[in-house]
C-alpha cells in the first residue's frame, strides 16, 4: 500500500507505523526508514533530521561514517551494497497492509526466493537467474506460481522506484495467466431443499447454521459479511441490513472486502432467516451461558458471540449436501446463486449489482452467461416480430 504523503514535509512519508524519509545523495536516491513515532513530534524530529542530511550534503560533508551515523540501522551505512533479504524485509515491515496479505508476501517469500537469494545483492539479480530459479521450483499449481511471481515483481518494483536498481529484472517473467472459474450456482430446488435439511436438525444450536445459509442464498452476501454482520444494522422496517464489517483472518473488520459499504435489501426469505436467529439468540439469553449479549446476527454456540472463520461452515454444510446427494459446491456459492436468481427473473442489473456490491462491468463479465440466456428468446422474439419475417415462402417439395 502506497505511503501516505499528503501534508507532510516534502520528502517524507508514513509508511505503516514508521516514517520514511527521502533524498538524493551522490547521483542516487536514497530513502530511509526512521525508529520514531507517526505523531507530530516525530514528524518534525524526522524533518529536523532531513534538514541537516540535506545541508550536509550542499556543503559535501556527507561520507560514509557520518550517513551510518545518522542512520545506524541503515541497508545502506558502510557502504554496503543492499541484499535481497535485507531489502524484503524492510519492505514487507514498512507495509500498511491487512494481515492476510502480510502472510501471503511473507509465505511467498519464505518459500520460493528467501531461500534463493537471501543473500544475494540487489544489484546483482537479473532476469536469468530468476528464470533458472523458477525452472527448479515445483510449483504446485499455476495459481501459486503466479502468486509468487506477482510478489516478487511487486518488491523489486519498488526497489526500483527507490533508484537501488536500474530496472525490474521480474517484469520480464511471463506468470501464468489468472484463471477465473465460472460460477456454479445451485437452482432455487437444490437451494430450498438444502435449507429444509439444515433445519430438520435435532440438535437445536445448529438450527443457526440453516438460518445463516438461508439468508445467504437470499441475500447474496459474502459469507465473511454475514459472519460480521450485527443486530445494530439490521433495519427491519425498512426491510435493510447495512453491509459494513467483514471477518478476516478471524477477527472482524470494520470494512468489506471491496471497502465499500451498502445496504442489502431483504426479502421474506431473507426476514425469515432473521425471525428465526432472532427466536435462537432470546433462548441462548435464557440458557446457562456465560454470554449474555450476542451483538452478532448468527452466533455459532453459547462460548462464541460469532463464527470464527468461514472454514467452521463446512462442518454443516458438506453433510447436508452429502445426505440430500447433491453435487458439492463451496458455502460461497449461495452468493453466485441468489444473483442467477436474480438475473433469470428478469431483475435490473444495475440493482444486482448494488446488492452484491460488484459493479455493474463486474456483474456483466461474471454472470454472461446467465445474462444472455435470460434475454435469448426474448431477444428472438424481436427478430420474429420484425417487418417480413412473418412472410413464409410458399415452397412446396416436389413429389416426382
């Protein structure tokens, strides 16, 4: 995630919980991350500093001793040329990024060049070297191949903007193209009847477990939505919930995946959904629990206010499908099958696509396939209605 720079002293920027400044010093631009705190003392500790870095260099008294100095944790004090490991690792500690991401850079990196080139100069990668790297991995699909590769040319990127490096030698990779897989929704059949299993359950506290797939084949939400979603934005008058949390990593967010909130509105499948967790949460109140305030709309059990992580849904799902012998699909496939829905009973995109809160290119290149075949005969109807085509030839087949 870029820094952030805006009102600050030229030259400087926040990166995460630290800050970095800039300058150029023998023909080179040079940055440095500072060990003081992203309040307004340290900002003007940090310009103090660049100030007198920035005279130092117009009167030429900066040399080596004195820049590892004043920046004893520098890469770059001694005069030492900068490593990869060194330079991915700073980078990676200056990101302010979500912690999925984190562990996703830090995975990449950990597996597939940490152990190449950890100590290897900077200077020295080049594109042929990282081409023999990527003949010997074993990737175990193209999906990771392309994760790893998009990280790496992320990193160098970025080395590159910082004048360490002439150029990318990962730009030149040629990383597997991204596969997007079409979606397999249920039919509204498969949907009702898997949702009267989930129900049927005689062990009452799973009975939350139907109430949450019931409201996600009918409202479209991210699985990670409904898991975050509260009691507090929940209209029931206006028939609206306001989409605004997410569960990442296991612990909730105040932000969707797309960063943006909206409001869902609820059909009576959806309220129905709701009565019923509405019924569950008054009897969990009256139990022996512990907890006595469940804020969130579908808590999984008397010692946990919600479901922890989406991979906890699976312990319900895959035997209600299995049971009823329907072909597995993904919990995430109810949000596919409330837009097919949608789209086959003739629904306006735009609409669509604010309630799963896609945008509308988004929901036209997902859904295609579905789109057309909602319209097709519709479409051909216009042809068959259309001036002359009403007018048969009168041919006949010859008999003899």
């Amino acid at each position: 995630m870029a820094g952030k720079s805006v009102g600050l002293p030229a030259g400087m920027e926040i990166r995460g919980d630290t800050i970095r400044i800039r300058f150029s010093w023998e023909g080179k631009r040079r940055s440095e991350t500072l060990t003081l705190p992203t309040t307004k003392a340290g900002i003007q500790a940090a310009t103090r500093l660049r100030d007198q870095v920035i005279s130092l260099i117009k009167h030429g008294l900066l040399d080596e001793a004195k820049y590892a100095e004043l920046f004893p944790g520098s890469v770059l004090s001694g005069g030492k040329e900068v490593l990869f490991g060194e330079y991915a690792q700073a980078w990676l500690s200056g990101r302010e990024i979500e912690e999925g991401t984190y562990l996703n850079y830090k995975s990449a990196l950990n597996l597939y060049w940490m152990p190449h080139l950890v100590l290897t100069r900077l200077s020295a990668i080049s594109t042929m070297m990282l081409r023999r790297i990527v003949a010997e991995v074993e990737w175990s699909s193209p999906g990771v191949k392309r994760n790893a590769l998009v990280r790496l040319s992320t990193i160098l990127d970025d080395a590159v903007r910082e004048e360490l490096i002439p150029k990318n030698p990962a730009e030149l990779l040629d990383a597997p193209k991204r596969k997007k897989g079409e979606p397999d929704p249920f039919s509204l059949d498969e949907a009702n009847e898997i949702i009267a299993e989930l129900y049927k359950t005689d062990h009452w506290p799973s009975g939350i477990y139907a109430a949450f797939f019931e409201f996600a084949f009918f409202t479209g939400m991210r699985p990670q939505e409904i898991i975050a979603l509260r009691w507090d934005e929940v209209d029931l008058k206006k028939r609206q919930a306001h989409v605004c949390r997410a569960i990442a990593q296991g612990v909730i967010k105040e932000r969707t995946k797309t960063k943006k909130n909206r409001h869902v509105l609820l059909n009576d499948r959806a309220l129905h959904a709701l009565e019923f967790a509405a019924q569950y949460a008054k009897r969990r109140k009256a139990g022996t629990s512990s907890i006595k305030e469940y804020p969130y709309v579908f808590p999984p059990s008397k010692m946990s206010q919600h479901i922890r992580q989406t991979s906890d849904l699976h312990k319900q799902w895959g035997p209600a499908l299995e049971k009823l012998g329907t072909r597995y699909r993904p919990p995430y496939n109810c949000r596919h099958t409330y837009a097919t829905i949608c789209i086959m009973s003739g629904m306006n995109p735009a609409f669509i696509a604010q309630q799963l809160g896609h945008s509308v290119q988004m929901l036209l290149s997902t859904y295609a396939r579905w789109l057309n075949s909602s319209g097709d005969w519709g479409e051909m109807e216009k042809l068959q209605n259309a001036p002359g085509m009403a007018q048969v030839p009168n041919v006949r087949l010859a008999t003899h």
